[in-house]
C-alpha cells in the first residue's frame, strides 16, 4: 500500500486540526507535571483517542481516518512542540501502526485487527529491543515456539517497552521458530488479554520521563495468523526503519521549534525593555535559526525521499543499501542537531532558560531530546553505515 | 561460476552450516549470513569477478542465495562495460 495515495485534503487539515487542539488545550498544559512526575500522559493520548487520531493511518475500507503518511509526520512534529513524551507516545503507536498496513498483504487476521484498533482506539507499543542482543534490533533471541492446540508462545526479555504498562497491544518481534538463526526475524502482534508482563527495572530518566519505558519480560500465548507473513528484515528496511526515523526526528524537530520559539520570545521580550536597541542575545538567536535550518531541512529531505520512494512500484529504492544509510543518517543527524538547537536556546535564554519556572525554560526540551541519540544508539547506527559504506556507491 | 561464489561464501559469509551443503536457492541470511557479513560477501565477489554491483543491485534479494547471487553476476556481464 502507498503512503500517500489518494491524499485527501480535506480529510488530512480536519486532522490535524484536531491534533493541534489536543496539542494546545491538553498537551502544553500537562506537559510539566508528566515530566516531573515521570506519567504517562494518559490525558493526551486520551485526546488523540477521542478525535479517532490512533487509527489515524488505517484505511478508510478498514475503518480509518486515511490520512496521509506526511500528516502524521506533521501530528508528531506539532505534538513534539507541546509535550516531547505525548509526541514520543503518539509517534510510536503511529510506527506500529504504518508498518502493519504498509506489510498486510490481506492477511484477514491483521485486517480485522486494524478495524478493532479503529473501534476501539486501540494503543499499541513495541518489543524490538532484547537482552543478549547487544541494542541489535536485527536479532533476537526469543523465538516463535509451537505450544497445545496450534498456538504459539514467546517469552522476551526486554530491557525498555515504552508505555508498555499502558498499551492495548504489543508488537514483538522474534526469531522465526526455535531453530531459527538470531537474524531469521518475524513480528508478531499480541493483544492484552493474551500478554503477561513482568516489570524488572524502573523507570526515573533524565528526560522523555512520560513515556514511561521500564524493562520488563513479557510472555504471551498468540495465534499463528498473529505473525505477520513478510519477514522481519523487509519489513524493517521498507517501513519500520525509516518510518522510526522520520517520526522520530519530526518530533525532535517539533521539540527544538519550541526551545527556539521560547528563546525568540526571550530576545522580544528584551528588545521591547530597550526600543532602539537590538538585545546582545538577539545576534545568538541569528546563528540559532541556522542551526534550527539545517535541522528543519534533513528532516523534511527524508520525509520527502521516503514517500517518493515508497510509491515506486515494489518499493524497491527502500531494500537498498542506499536507503539504509540515507534513513540512518536522518536519524544519526536530527538527533544530534535537535538537542544542539535546545542548548542554543539555552545560551540565549541564559538564567531564565535554565530555571524550570519561567516562560523561556527550555531543560525539559533539552532533557528530551539528549535521548535521541540513545533510542537505538548512535553509536550502533555508525557501526552499520561504516560496514555499508564499504560497498554502496552513490550516497 | 557456481563453485566460485560457493567458495566465496564459504570464506566470508559467516555461515552457521558448511556451504558445500547449500542448495543453490538456499537462503543464506537463513543460514547465519548477517548484513555485516554479507558486505564482505559482495566485496569479495566484486573483486573476484572484477565487476561494481550498482547501487539498484545492493539489497538483501539480490544476495539472498547462491542462484540469486549468479544471476546478478550475469546481469552485470551482459551489460557494456562502463569505463
């Protein structure tokens, strides 16, 4: 399925509109206390479900909205600008989300699943990372295992699970069978009432505290229509990937837009105090906005190669080498540059950016987004495209 | 040219089962061949061969199986050399 066939505009702004009212009225307000407290935020998510925005993604034939893959990419940023753990939440259910409809290929089990989800706004998390894999979400250890009655089971070990504790459903992924290769992946959705969760770690981060993201070992007994039919390793080069990618750093940018918005306002607010005069910090906002530039045009440069690619026939461009690195990149280099904007921010805000209470506090913003470079590290990443680089020719 | 990508495999493909075993259509990542592997896979049959797989040919299908591998290899020798 293409990502933006048949865009409807007038589907895609009714939208957003109520996106940015959640943002606005629910996001921003409650935004401090989900950090300082490290909760969920259940009130926002419980916005987006109200305005039908979880199954946002999910064909209008299936009981969606039918938006378009670059208007969620807009909700994440806009969201990111109001609360970075809501956008955080919202941007992962919404990867789930786009890879189970980029990979149904009819599979009735699946369908019927995304119509529940639309009923009943279903949430859903995911369970890519796993002990004894290094942070390698190409492996995995835990495999798809043949139980009583033609069902099968998993037990996984995962060290985070983003609001697992709050999720309808999970989707895991696995090794094929018992006797498959740790690289021999496929993903598996299993739903609450057939999921046990056990926590084993806590949760008191430096930022992004919302999402709430403890470790925990996470055992379910699932149909075998429950796995999805495409191997694990296309669907992460075609969708989970790059669409990790681009939302992700959609909601970095969206945090860094408003740790530059708050120094903006720190800058008029001085120039106001002194008319004639142009404040000392407003020359530092001047090499901010370039900063933020550079960001704002590496996430928009992906966002518009990935749909492109996406609607060429067999999304073959996605499968290669080249896309890989082209998708890592954009995550190795939001992430870099979106905490980069908020620590400039911060040097133009100086005391009243660094105090939590004043209008131009930007820590949450940079505590936020310090976390991007560890949500699959960076360091990992490099490993990869050092390894690709090697063999790939235009990059 | 079978034997040959066989034996490139055996050297750099980091199989978990020996390779003469492999069956022609056998998937290699199946049989243990990781993306970081299968990179030194394909720089040894570039040299081997003395071809440049383009970047169209760089992805998982294309080196999935010994057969896919030669197809590939016979694809680049059909078409005019590029200086």
């Amino acid at each position: 399925m293409s990502v933006s066939v048949a865009r409807d505009q007038t589907r895609d702004q009714a939208f957003m509109g109520a996106v940015i009212r959640v943002a606005d009225e629910v996001a921003a307000p409650n935004a401090d206390s989900v950090d300082r407290e490290a909760r969920f935020p259940i009130e926002t998510i419980e916005g987006l479900r109200e305005a039908q925005a979880l199954s946002a993604f999910v064909p209008t034939e299936l009981g969606g909205g039918g938006v378009a893959f670059e208007t969620i990419a807009e909700a994440c940023f806009e969201l990111g600008r109001r609360c970075g753990a809501s956008a955080m939440v919202f941007a992962m259910h919404q990867i789930q989300v786009v890879t189970i409809v980029r990979h149904l290929e009819d599979a009735d089990w699946f369908e019927e699943y995304l119509q529940a989800l639309a009923r009943e706004q279903r949430l859903v998390a995911s369970v890519t990372s796993e002990v004894g894999t290094g942070g390698d979400m190409g492996r995995s250890v835990a495999a798809v295992t043949p139980a009583e009655g033609g069902m099968r089971t998993f037990q996984k070990q995962a060290p985070t699970v983003s609001y697992g504790a709050y999720a309808d459903d999970l989707f895991v992924t696995l090794r094929r069978d018992p006797d498959a290769e740790a690289t021999d992946q496929v993903a598996a959705l299993a739903r609450k009432d057939q999921l046990q969760l056990e926590q084993n770690s806590s949760w008191d981060p430096l930022g992004m505290r919302g999402t709430c993201s403890p470790g925990y070992v996470v055992s379910a007994t699932i149909a075998p229509e429950q796995v999805l039919a495409t191997p694990f390793p296309r669907v992460s080069a075609e969708s989970m990937v790059p669409v990790s990618h681009i939302l992700w750093s959609h909601l970095w940018l969206g945090i860094a837009t408003d740790a530059f918005e708050r120094a903006r306002a720190f800058v008029r607010a001085a120039a106001k105090r002194s008319p004639g005069e142009t404040p000392p910090a407003a020359l530092r906002l001047s090499h901010l906005m370039s900063e933020l530039s550079l960001l704002r045009a590496e996430v928009s440069s992906g966002l518009t190669e990935f749909v492109e690619a996406s609607d060429e026939p067999g999304r073959e461009r996605l499968g290669t080498m080249a896309s890989a690195l082209r998708f890592n990149n954009l995550k190795i280099a939001a992430s870099e540059q979106a905490p980069r904007v908020c620590q400039g921010a911060l040097g133009v805000c100086g005391i009243m950016g660094f105090k939590n209470d004043t209008p131009f506090s930007v820590g949450r913003h940079l505590r936020d987004t310090m976390s991007a470079c560890l949500m699959v590290a960076n360091e990992r990443i490099h490993h990869t495209n050092a390894s690709l680089l090697l063999i790939a020719k235009d990059v | 040219m079978t034997e040959e990508i066989r034996q490139i495999i055996a050297e750099h493909g980091r199989l978990s089962m020996d390779a003469d075993e492999l069956t022609p259509n056998a998937d290699l990542y199946h049989a243990g061949m990781t993306s970081h592997a299968s990179v030194n896979v394909m720089l040894a049959l570039e040299d081997h061969f003395d071809v440049e797989f383009p970047d169209r040919m760089l992805k998982r299908s294309v080196f999935e199986s010994i057969s896919a591998i030669e197809a590939a290899l016979q694809e680049l020798r059909a078409e005019p050399a590029v200086s």
